[in-house]
C-alpha cells in the first residue's frame, strides 16, 4: 500500500469520526417525550449499578453491564454537547469532502437532524 493510500485512509476515518461524533450530538438533543436525563442523574445511576453488580446473579450483571455502557455512551455524548460549536466547526470542515465521496445528498443530511446554516457552512447545497 502507497502512503498516499495510508494517508487517504487515515483521512477517511478521521472524518468519519468528525461525522459520527456530530451526528451522535444531534441525535441526542433531539426533543424527546418524558424527563430528561442529566449528566448529574446518569452519574448517580452509575454508582448505584457499579454497588447493584457487587451481588448481582450473572442475568441481572449482564443487564446491568449493558446499561452501564448505554449510560456511559449517553454521558460521553452529554459532555461533547456542552461543546457543540467546536464539533460543528469540525463537521463543516470535513462534511462535503465525506458527502462527495460517500454520496451524500443534502436532503438525507437534512433528514438525520443538520440544518440548513451548517450545511450552507458546509458548502452542500441542495443542488449536490
């Protein structure tokens, strides 16, 4: 393999990163029914799982090792959202260079939750 290969390569999965990251934000803060968790409220529930696995039988660990993970995703995700600005700035960087060469239409952006000002940042316009 080339190292032109080796760096196209490497280029593809930091923007796929970038992408996935900011997507995963978007994700998150959409509005859903019910109470919203807290970054506070999700670390409370993992204290309590990391006592509740101490004396867990094996079904109940494998559920709570499950939820435990789920929560930890939810947080990480939680903390990157108090940073939106700088993952948006990311995703324009790299957002049209990975729509071109995936073939990502401006309407399917639009569909998974990016607005129109960040795709117009992006330069992917509904022309693409």
């Amino acid at each position: 393999m080339s190292k032109a290969h080796k760096a196209a390569l490497a280029q593809g999965r930091v923007e796929g990163r970038v992408i996935r990251t900011y997507l995963d934000v978007l994700e998150a803060n959409r509005p859903k029914r019910g109470r919203k968790r807290t970054i506070e409220s999700i670390t409370r529930r993992l204290s309590a799982i990391k006592r509740e696995l101490e004396s867990a039988d094996t079904v109940t660990k494998l559920r709570l090792t499950q939820e435990r993970m789920d929560l930890e995703r939810e947080l990480k995700i939680k903390k990157a959202n108090a940073d939106i600005g700088k993952l948006e700035s990311q995703f324009v960087k790299v957002a049209r260079a990975y729509s071109t060469r995936n073939g990502i239409t401006y309407t399917a952006w639009r569909e998974v939750g990016v607005s129109p000002q960040v795709l117009k940042r992006a330069g992917i316009s509904t022309e693409d």
